[in-house]
C-alpha cells in the first residue's frame, strides 16, 4: 500500500504517522519503523543504469508540470554530480545522461526556452564515457550545476508545492530502494538523496512561518545518506525513517 503523504498532509499526519508507527522514529537517524509502503513510482519503466523513469506514482515524466520535470531533472543530476565527484564514475553516469539522453528527451520538452544548454552536460557525458576523474572537468560541473539552477529559477512554481512533490518522490523511491535493510536499488537509493538535496535547496528561500523546522528536517533527512555522495552503504537508514521525516516536513508546510 503505498504511502500517500499528500492525503496525510490533507487528513492530519499526525494521525497517520502514529497509525504507521513512525511518529517515534523522526528525525532521530538511528533504528526506526519500517516502511510499510510499497510504491510503484519508478518501476513503470527501466531506464539507464537500472534507474526507475516513471515521475509521479508511476506516471510519465514528460507529462508533469515544467517546474515539477526541473526538479526531478536536478535531483538526477545532483546526485550524478556528487557520486562522479566520489570517484563513483559508472554509478554516476545513468544520472547524468537525463540532460543529454534520447531516452530523456520527454523530460527536457521546453526547456530550452528557459536558458537549458546542453553543452556542458554533453562535455560531462564525454568525460565520464572517457572515464575522466571529476577533479579534471570541475569546470564543467560547475557549469552545469549553475545552468539547471538557472532554468529551475525560469521555471518558476510554487516553492511548497515543489519541495510536497519532492518529498513524495522521496518517499516512493527510497521504499523501492530499500525494503528491508539493504540497498537493492542502488539507482533509487541515489535519485531520492537527489530529491532531497533539491528541496533542501529550494528551501533557502522558503519564506513560510515553519521555514526553519522545514530546512532543519531536510538536513536531517539528508544525514541519513552518507555524507557528500549517496554511495549505498552496508547498513542504509530504513525507509521508515525517511517517510517520517518526510511527513515532518509536509506537516510544517502550508496545507493544501
């Protein structure tokens, strides 16, 4: 049954999070209550790499709302960009062909008319099929990091709303990731530390009366990856600990 945090944030997650018994686990990184979702969003298509392509619970990423397709673009790439700065470069490289992929092309509908330019992702994918190490193209990293933060900002969207549907993909990708307590998806495992990076970008300028406790809980989401890079470890943080802290964050939001 998947964990639907949009109809918990409309119901009273409280009363959703004590019925899943997460409540005791928030925020606190260490052994906490299972996932008890077993979401379908990104089992509708393989993609490069193992890497669940379907967005929304299941649906087409190229149906999605422009600003909502950015996102979910950068949440590859950031997680791409940080495991090639790992030294991670074969785990890298199906995150980091969104921007430049035929298999993607859906997904980047329209977003050349927001300033995207494809060339220093396409400098990127050159490298990492070189197998050049990342501290050789910094540059272009960089380049390319500065170039999605600027068409996201074109995009435009609702602040809230954005980081919602981040924390949902969340969610549906780490339960698909780890089930039990090890890491089965890796791919998966790495895109939702990408989507919470994101948010935690996004909420630099939330400006919402709980700001504060959202961007504190982001960064305790983001502590329960190892540190710099989503590089899958022996013992991950179990979903129940994700969807909690995710749960956190939509009940410190504005409800819908």
């Amino acid at each position: 049954m998947k964990v639907e945090l949009r109809t918990w944030a409309t119901l009273g997650l409280a009363t959703a999070l004590a019925g899943a018994g997460l409540t005791g686990c928030a925020g606190e990184g260490g052994e906490g209550g299972e996932g008890t979702s077993t979401s379908q969003a990104g089992e509708a298509g393989e993609g490069e790499g193992g890497e669940g392509e379907s967005g929304e619970s299941g649906g087409d990423v190229g149906a999605l709302p422009l600003p909502q397709r950015v996102a979910f673009m950068s949440g590859h790439v950031a997680a791409g960009i940080a495991l090639y700065r790992a030294g991670e470069i074969e785990a890298a490289a199906p995150h980091l062909l969104h921007p430049v992929s035929e298999t993607h092309t859906a997904e980047r509908e329209g977003l050349a008319e927001l300033g995207f330019d494809a060339s220093p992702f396409e400098q990127v994918s050159a490298a990492l099929e070189a197998g050049r190490p990342a501290d050789e193209i910094e540059e272009q990293l960089q380049a390319a990091e500065a170039n999605l933060a600027t068409v996201r900002e074109a995009a435009g969207g609702d602040t809230v709303e954005l980081i919602r549907y981040l924390m949902e993909v969340t969610v549906d990708e780490y339960t698909i990731a780890v089930p039990e307590q090890t890491v089965t998806d890796p791919g998966e495992y790495q895109d939702a530390w990408g989507f919470v990076r994101v948010a935690r970008e996004l909420a630099v300028d939330l400006d919402e009366p709980k700001a504060d406790e959202v961007r504190k809980t982001l960064d305790q989401m983001l502590e329960l990856w190892p540190e710099n890079a989503p590089i899958p470890p022996e013992e991950p943080a179990r979903a129940g600990q994700v969807s909690a802290l995710a749960a956190r964050i939509l009940l410190d939001l504005p409800q819908p």
